[in-house]
C-alpha cells in the first residue's frame, strides 16, 4: 500500500515548532497567511 502524505495548509500564524513537528510527522505543510476568501478557495481547491 502506498504511503500517504498530509497536505497542511496554515492559514493563521502559528509557532514555527508546531510547522517543524508537522514536517517531522512527515507532512507538506504550506504556510499562506493572510488570505482572502478567494485566495483561500483557490488554495484549497489546488
């Protein structure tokens, strides 16, 4: 079975330890804050 990756999309500001233990959890994580509405959609649906 093949691995699956989290894809993590950090829209608020968090502390830059939580987005290192989610890439040590193996996840993609992309950091985009201060969206708009629109912006965000379009991430999501990317």
């Amino acid at each position: 079975m093949p691995k699956m990756t989290a894809h993590v999309l950090v829209c608020d500001p968090i502390a830059e330890d939580g987005i290192t233990l989610l890439k040590r959890f193996g996840a993609e994580v992309d950091v985009r804050t201060g969206l708009t509405a629109d912006e965000l959609r379009a991430a999501v649906d990317s």
